[in-house]
C-alpha cells in the first residue's frame, strides 16, 4: 500500500468515527423529554366587569408534588400565563398576590387551602379537575385553562387622621400608606375633614402603615395598632378590631360594615375608625447625633461641617464637629439625611453610603438616632508611587544635582584652559 493509500484509509476511518459518534449523539438528543405544562389565569377586577382587564401588576405562582416552582408572566389584559409545570401527577399549590385586591375565595377549579396562614392566600388544584369543565386542556399546546374567572374583591382600609393638640384635621392631601406582608404598598391622601381610605388588598397577614406628616408622629392609643420608634404603625385585621382612646377609657369595637355585593358575587369589604376616633398626630421632635469617623471607625475628625437637611421641606442645619467628631442635632420629626465636608476627605452624602438602610435616610421621631459614617481620606495624584509633594522635592534634588554638575563641568574646563594659557 502506498503512501497516499494509507492515509486515504486512515482518513475514511475517521470518517467512519466521527459518524458513528454523530449518530449516538443525535440518538441521545432524540430521548423523550419529560413534557411541561402551561397553565392561564384570567383575573378580573370586579369593578370593570364586563370591562376590559386592568388587572396588570397580580403575581401567581404554582407548586408541584416535587417542588418544581413556576411563576406567572403578564401576557394580555387580565390574562397571565405560568409555564414549565412538570409534575401534573398529585393536586397543585397556588398563590394568588395582587397588590389592592382581596382574592374570592370561591373560585371554581381552585380550593382554599387548609394549610392557609395569615401570611398567604393559597388554593390548591386537584388533580383530578385538570382536562374537565372546570380546566380545560389543549393537547396541541399542552395548555390547561381555568375557565372560570378568578374575581378579585376590594378590601379598604378608611380613617381620620387629625392633630392631637389643635384637634383639626392634618392638611389635606396627607398621605398615608400601607404596606402588606407580601411587601405591596398602596398610598392615598387625606382630604379636608382629615379622611383617608386605603385599599389594602387580602385581609390576611399583618401591615403597616405610616402618615407622611413632617414634624409629627402618631399617638398610641389605638389598641389594634402598634406605633413603632420609627413612627410606622403595625395592624391586622384579626377578630374584634377595637379602638381604645387610652388605657383607662372604653373600648370601642370597630367592626367591618355589611359588605358590598357585586353582580359577580364577590365582595367588597371597609374596615373603618370612626370619625370621632381619629388617629391622633402629634408635633415631635428627636434628636440626630452624627459622629465623623477616621477609616477605622471610631477616631472622630475635628470641625468637620455637617449639614442635615430635610428630605420633605428640603430645609437645611449646619454644625461643626466638636473635638470629638461628633455633633448632635434637634430636629422636628421627619425624614433627612445629610453630608459632611472637611478638609483632607472626600464630600460624603449620606444618600450615597450603601452601608447605611433605608437608602441613606434618616426617620427622626421622639427619641435619639445616631449615624457613625466613615470619611474617606483624599488620594494624591502619585508619581512612581510617590505623592506629589515628595515628586516635587525629587524633581528638585535632580534639578539641583544636573546644576551643579554644570556648574563643576564649567569651572573644570575653565581651569583647564587657565593652565593651558600659562603653557602647563
């Protein structure tokens, strides 16, 4: 056999290989994959029905018997879509969250489910409704379809937010926010006689709520509620909601009114504090002690400016840190933050400190809060890894040596010259 000849017959049984390897390949890629499941919710809010869909910010998410997790996407008004259920054997968990609305619990194709808690609106998915009336199945997408429509309810919240020492309103168009325990808030503003009403979503699970009210801070004496140090009030809506002026009055209970029914029989539910058991707001103010600190954290810098300023009125206060680095300030309650200027560091704005919560704001209310932020020292521009100082007293060491080395060369070749002049 030639040369060229074995080389033909080494490359044909590389050939032969590499197809072999090719087919097992295409062999293993053609397995069976396991299919996954598409599910469509439609949710409508009841007071557009038959409308069309403004439902647009719900999440659904939906578990199966081996823990596979998939969450919904919006794809059309009211329509969201959760895909890459893989495990359709036994009934399927789902949970429903839309920020301002209560889910109907009666919804056909889904069960409440009886390991609900406070802090989740579950239904489960038997397994044995997928591919009937109630869930239809499509074959050809692999697509089930809760026909009925899940209906949201409104639930409110409504008080009277008013100034405990004036016995006035606060000024109209106060807001108040509430956030849920899924994390949705939902705001609205009071309007001249101090009302709000809040929409707050499922009934479930505990909230807070906060009065954006510069320079005041809520007055304990509602009992459901808990006003915290940071000015926030916590609440559920759990059994008897009762409201108690202070700790030696009557108890007055607060319970939700006969709820509206809507055509589609879902229901629209207000719990409210009456008018004349306001939520009381009072004039307050804290203190905010700032301690400018060194890199290590705790060595104070001398006569540093701080300025606080208020996030809400955009007014500003000025001090200098005493020998300690630090400064305290009086402050009508509310929400600031602050900078801070010295020589020799970088301007610092608390805005800009990720170490910090809440963003670099600070919520002063009755009390003391302290900031301890650290400076960081203004860098040189530096020159073979000198600073510029010291750069410059080298430039001037090699100056000065180039010069007298002038200067030595000169008066050597003058001398030189002298001697030749005198024939030496």
């Amino acid at each position: 056999m030639g040369f060229m000849s074995r080389w033909y017959a080494i490359f044909a049984v590389l050939a032969v290989v590499i197809a072999a390897g090719y087919v097992l390949t295409d062999s293993d890629d053609s397995e069976a994959v396991d299919p996954e499941y598409t599910f469509v919710f439609k949710l409508v809010d009841d007071a557009t029905i038959p409308g069309p869909g403004n439902i647009t910010s719900a999440t659904i998410t939906i578990t199966d018997s081996a823990d596979n997790i998939a969450k919904s996407t919006f794809t059309a008004p009211n329509i969201y879509t959760v895909k890459g259920i893989k495990d359709i054997s036994d009934d399927l968990i789902v949970e429903i969250s839309c920020p301002g609305y209560t889910i109907k619990q009666d919804i056909e194709g889904l069960t409440p489910s009886t390991d609900v808690t406070d802090e989740t609106d579950l239904f489960i998915i038997d397994k044995d409704d997928l591919g009937t009336a109630k869930i239809t199945y499509n074959s050809t997408t692999e697509t089930y379809t809760l026909v009925a429509n899940v209906v949201l309810s409104k639930t409110f919240f409504s008080l009277y937010v008013m100034d405990s020492e004036t016995g006035l309103p606060v000024p109209s168009g106060t807001v108040v926010s509430i956030e849920d325990s899924h994390k949705n808030t939902l705001s609205s503003s009071t309007d001249a006689k101090g009302f709000v009403s809040v929409g707050i979503g499922s009934q479930k699970g505990s909230f807070t709520m906060t009065v954006d009210l510069n320079g005041y801070t809520a007055v304990p004496g509602i009992d459901f509620m808990t006003v915290k140090s940071d000015g926030s009030i916590t609440f559920a809506l759990k059994g008897t909601i009762k409201y108690q002026e202070n700790v030696a009055s009557t108890t007055y209970e607060i319970l939700p009114g006969t709820p509206a029914l809507n055509a589609d029989g879902s229901k629209t539910y207000t719990y409210a504090l009456a008018e004349n058991k306001p939520l009381k707001m009072s004039s307050s103010s804290g203190t905010l002690t700032i301690k400018a600190t060194m890199s290590n954290g705790t060595t104070g810098i001398v006569d540093a400016n701080v300025t606080v300023i208020n996030a809400i009125t955009g007014v500003e206060v000025t001090e200098n840190t005493n020998s300690n680095g630090i400064v305290v300030f009086s402050l009508p309650s509310g929400k600031y933050y602050f900078v801070i200027d010295v020589g020799g560091f970088e301007h610092y704005d608390s805005r800009e400190d990720k170490t910090l919560e809440n963003d670099g704001y600070i919520d002063v209310r009755m009390g003391s809060q302290t900031a301890t932020p650290i400076m960081t020292e203004k860098t040189s521009a530096t020159f073979f890894g000198m600073n510029m100082g010291h750069t410059l007293m080298l430039i001037g060491v090699v100056i000065g040596l180039i010069l007298a080395l002038l200067s030595y060369m000169l008066y050597t070749r003058r001398f030189r010259s002298e001697l030749s002049e005198e024939g030496l």
